[in-house]
C-alpha cells in the first residue's frame, strides 16, 4: 500500500481514537502553576524510590494515568530527595503524600494510603 493511501487511514484512526489519559508526568512548580492557571485537575505525588509506601502507592498512580475515568487529571510526580524547594513550596514534610487540586484550590492531601480503591476516590477530590 502506498504512503499516500495510509495516511489517511492513520489520520481517521488518531482523529477516532477516545482521550487517553496522560502519563504521570515530572513534577515542576512551572507545570503545576500552568495547570491551576487553566483550571486543571493534579495529583500531586511526593514520590521517594527507598520508601515502601511510595513504592506500594505508584503501580495504582500509574495505573490511574492511563485510565479514561482520569484522562483529565494531571499527575505530577514530586521527587521528595531532590526537589527541596519544592517541597518547601508545597509544605510537604513527608514522603507519599498525595495533594490533590482544581485549579489554585487544594482539594485533598492525605499521607501514606495504600489502599487502591482509597487511592482512586482520593484522585477523584481533584475533580470536586
């Protein structure tokens, strides 16, 4: 088949294809700002690879990026050893802690849950 007879075929497909979600992205005071100015949904997680709760936590975050139920959100991932600023900027003190906003508000911020179904419903408050 030649070139000029599939790309429309791959144009009709992209253009027919439903929202994916985003994948979790790295976290930056810059991405985060940007997101609230646009009213976005974030999750905001404050990710250390040494900590067993983060490590228990992520395999439902990433999971929560790449379901459509979550293709709005944007999922921010704190790296809690390297970006002290930002962690001072935020006031967070602990590893796996999860802030959720809408826009400039904050929504949510928990510490330490688990639990995925707790995990989803908690995402779910950067939507209320």
């Amino acid at each position: 088949m030649s070139l000029s007879r599939i790309l429309p075929l791959v144009a009709a497909l992209c253009i027919a294809a439903p929202a994916t979600a985003q994948p979790v992205r790295p976290f930056s005071l810059a991405a985060l700002k940007a997101a609230q100015a646009h009213g976005q949904s974030v999750l905001v997680d404050v990710f250390a690879p040494w900590c067993p709760t983060c490590r228990a936590q992520a395999p439902t975050i990433d999971a929560l990026a790449t379901e459509p139920a979550y293709a709005k959100l944007l999922i921010l991932r704190l790296d809690y050893d390297h970006q002290t600023a930002e962690k001072k900027a935020l006031g967070v003190t602990r590893q796996s802690t999860l802030i959720t906003y809408r826009g400039t508000r904050e929504t949510g911020r928990v510490l330490g849950i688990t639990d995925p179904t707790q995990l989803r419903s908690f995402a779910a408050t950067a939507f209320r």
